[in-house]
C-alpha cells in the first residue's frame, strides 16, 4: 500500500465512526482488507469531538457489522409509497437477522441507534419468515439459507436489501455475500437482483466489491 495512502487510512481510522465506543478500534491480525475495503468502511466515518484509539481490536463479527452499517449508508431504496411501504422512512431503517440465533447478532446490535445516512438503525434479531414485512435490510447466515426463498417471498414487492454471511446467498437471491478467501474479507455483489429490487447502489460501494456479477 502506498505510503501516502496508509497514512490516510490510519488517520481516518484514529477519528473513529459514529458506533458506540466499544465497536471502535483496530482490526486484528486475522484478516486482512484490500485498501478499496478500507475507504468502503471509513469514507462515512464521522470524526467525533474526542478521538478514540484506545479500543481493543474489532472481531471478525464487529467487523461483518461495520461491512452491514455500510451496506446501509450506501443503498438508496425506493422512496416510501403504498406498493414499497416497507421502504425506509426520513428516520429508521430496520435491520433484520433470519432464522435462528447466529453469534452475529451480538455485532450487529452494537449498530443499534447508529445513524445511517440520516436515519437511524434499528436492529431485530431472530426474525421468522412472517416477521420479514417491515424489515430493510435482511441477513442471511448461511445455516438459514434454506429459509431464505421464503424470505423473499414473505416480503413480497417490497424493496429488502438481503445480504448473506457468504457467496452462498447470492444463488438463492441476496444482493450482497461476504467473501472470505484466505483471510481476505470482502464482499461481492449481484447487480440482477439489485435493479430487479429497484434499489440503487453507490459507485464508491459497487467499486470496493471484489466481484460485481450481472
């Protein structure tokens, strides 16, 4: 990485993002993230009155959550109307984990009241297929794959952002899948399934994906 670049990312990283105190820190040895990754996660950053850089190290599930927080802040849905009325409003998106409990949902309810792009995060855990409606945003972990067709069809014509654990996901009709490939953490992306939820993602989020498929 170059010189100039990696002091610019640590220095975004020393400012912190708006997540509660125990989220913030440095990545671990781990993993490791190509430098688009690292702009992806800290371009949104907000640099708070005080820097923190005292925090212990980020899991890899804290980790997974900064990708969610992202997710969101980089996805524009149809503006809220009688056919997409599961469409974020001017103050909440809702964040949903499928199926049984997953050890990520500890992560991601770290995001709770986080504010993504002017609303605010608010995080349900262990959703059933008939609680799916209402949801924005859905995470598939990959032992509740199985439900994810379901899923899909419980939201109906609703504009849901699903995002898998992994690649895996991305068959079954998930917009986003984790990829994680020899310590390498980064995501790929389903543009069919994107435009066919008349979502919209940003350049800067579709640039740092590590795959952009059709």
């Amino acid at each position: 990485m170059p010189n100039a670049l990696h002091r610019l990312l640590l220095g975004t990283l020393a400012w912190g993002c708006s997540l509660p105190a125990r989220a913030r820190g440095v990545f671990g040895p781990r993993l490791f993230l190509s430098p688009a990754i690292w702009l992806f996660l800290y371009a949104a950053c907000v640099p708070p009155a005080t820097a923190d850089t005292t925090s212990t190290a980020l899991t890899e599930a804290q980790l997974r959550a900064r990708f969610v927080l992202n997710f969101l802040r980089f996805t524009d849905w149809p503006s809220p109307s009688s056919e997409n009325s599961s469409s974020p409003d001017g103050n909440t998106v809702q964040v949903c984990v499928l199926g049984t409990y997953d050890p990520f949902e500890g992560a991601l309810g770290e995001l709770q009241g986080v504010v993504a792009s002017g609303r605010h995060v608010l995080v349900r855990g262990t959703v059933a297929l008939e609680q799916v409606a209402g949801c924005n945003a859905l995470y598939v972990p990959d032992n509740n794959l199985r439900l994810l067709p379901a899923a899909r069809l419980a939201a109906g014509a609703d504009p849901l952002l699903i995002i898998g654990e992994s690649e895996l996901a991305l068959d079954r009709g998930a917009h986003i899948g984790m990829r994680l490939v020899n310590r390498h953490l980064g995501f790929v992306v389903r543009m069919g399934a994107v435009r066919r939820m008349n979502l919209h993602f940003s350049p800067q989020m579709l640039n740092a994906a590590a795959e952009v498929l059709p």
